[in-house]
C-alpha cells in the first residue's frame, strides 16, 4: 500500500474517533492537521505531533529518554557493522540472513525514533 493511502486512511480514522481537521498543514509534508484531545496537534501522513509556535516564543527541544538516545546508538552501531558484512559477503543464504537482520533493525530504530519524539 502506499505512502498517501495510509495517510489518508489515518485521516479518515483521526476524523472517525472524534479528531477536527484544522486549516493549519504540516511544515514536513504539508498535509493538513488534525486537532484531537489525546494527541494533540497531529499530522496523519508523518504520524506525528506538531506544536505550532508564535514568532516571539521560545521553542523548547523536546528530551528524549537517556535509555532511547543509548538504544539508537547502539541500533545505528549494529545497522552500520551489518552494512559492512552485507558488502563483503558473497553467500546467498547468509546474504538473506543479513539482510533480515538489517530489515529488523531498521524497524527497531524508527520505533525509538517515533518514541523519543
């Protein structure tokens, strides 16, 4: 399925439980936004929280958890030592392996990427 009609199907369901769309867009992608009581200020197709902020406030950095910020470490450690191995093997079978390896890691990182923000 692609890109867009999983955002839009995010969209519809936003607007299903409850969620308003907003006249503001997303400053990633430019999709428009959704206001809902639990999540806030939500872009559907990036499937994450936007805060708008007026031009004379100060924009706080949001922290992430030390724990999450040690685990995409050691993710992107993990991802770049697989990289290598993919680039010097020659064997099918264990080409797959990696491969299923690195595809499991990448997962995992864009998880800790999506709770730390």
């Amino acid at each position: 399925m692609s890109g867009s009609n999983e955002g839009i199907k995010a969209m519809a369901e936003l607007l299903r439980s409850g969620a308003t769309m907003t006249d503001l867009s997303c400053p990633a992608c430019s999709s428009p936004l959704f206001r809902s009581k639990n999540k806030g200020l939500w872009c559907a197709q990036c499937q994450k929280k936007v805060v708008v902020v007026k031009e004379d406030e100060k924009i706080e950095e949001p922290q992430m958890p030390t724990s999450l910020g040690t685990t995409e470490t050691v993710l992107a450690a993990k991802i770049s030592e697989i990289n290598e191995r993919i680039q010097k093997e020659s064997d099918l079978d264990e080409l797959q392996k990696l491969s299923s390896v690195l595809s499991t890691l990448l997962d995992n990182l864009d998880k800790v990427k999506k709770l730390g923000k």
